[in-house]
C-alpha cells in the first residue's frame, strides 16, 4: 500500500479532523521566544525550544538526537517518546528485563 493511497482515504481525513479538533480546543497556540544560538548544536531546533519555552512545556518529546543530547532545556526535560511512555507508566507496566533476563 502506498502512502497516497492511505492518505486519500476517507477514514484517515476523519481521524485527522478529530484530531485536529480536539488540538484545537485543547491547546495553545504560541510563537516561539528568542532561544540564543548557542542552546542547541543544530540551529534548525532552536525554533522547537522556543516553542517550548513559550508554552511552558514540561516535557519535550523527540527522536531528534541534537535535542535529546541537552537532556533538557530551561526546566523542560527533554526525552524520546519510549522514555516518556515508561515514565508515564511506570506503575502500571512490568519492569523491564536485564541482561540477564533475556
């Protein structure tokens, strides 16, 4: 299957619509601050730590390795989306196992 005809689904533009609705009316639309040119490697991320900055995030999720490398940002933990789910979980899933489980 290809990704055109996924996206020309009807389903799919339903589920985007739902989403975008609920984005909508639940979040904040903000412009990013001035982030000085020297908190990140990459300065295509400043504008993302920006916009963090300016919605007063408390976490910023990426798989983007420049990003994930600061850690953290200005308060703002900065972590990879599997990071983020298990700490988001951590009572309710199994540990995970050690090298001398597997």
């Amino acid at each position: 299957m290809y990704a055109g005809t996924v996206l020309n689904s009807a389903i799919v533009f339903d589920e985007v619509a739902e989403v975008r609705s609920h984005l909508l009316a639940d979040c904040e639309m903000v412009s990013p601050v001035e982030v000085p040119s020297t908190a990140c490697t990459d300065p295509n991320d400043l504008p993302v730590l920006g916009t963090a900055v300016a919605g007063r995030a408390d976490v910023l999720i990426t798989v983007d390795k420049d990003l994930l490398d600061l850690r953290g940002y200005s308060g703002i933990s900065i972590s990879r989306p599997s990071q983020f789910w298990r700490q988001a979980h951590a009572e309710t899933l199994p540990p995970e196992p050690t090298d001398d489980q597997t």
